[in-house]
C-alpha cells in the first residue's frame, strides 16, 4: 500500500478549499485560475503529509 494513500484522499476530500482560494487570489492579481489551483493542492497535500 502507498505509504501517502491516506494524505492523498484526505487532500482530494479539501479541493473545494484549494479552488477557492484559487479564485480568490486569481480575481484579485489576474493570475491564471487553473495554476493557483494547482500550486493550492500542493500545499493541501504537503500539509496532510505532514499531519
């Protein structure tokens, strides 16, 4: 079994979180939606696989 398995769903089930946010932030600086999002999950995961 995947030793991060667990952190991998635990950051899948917070993915409204990471798209919030991204929208957010990409309404308010003009980034691209889709690159937040993806650099929000990022953080989300690395954050569960330190928990």
């Amino acid at each position: 079994m995947n030793p991060h398995a667990a952190a991998n769903a635990l950051a899948l089930q917070h993915q409204d979180i990471a798209e919030r946010v991204a929208a957010n932030i990409a309404r308010r600086t003009g980034h691209p939606r889709e690159d937040l999002h993806q650099i929000a999950m990022l953080g989300i995961l690395q954050a569960a696989r330190r928990y």
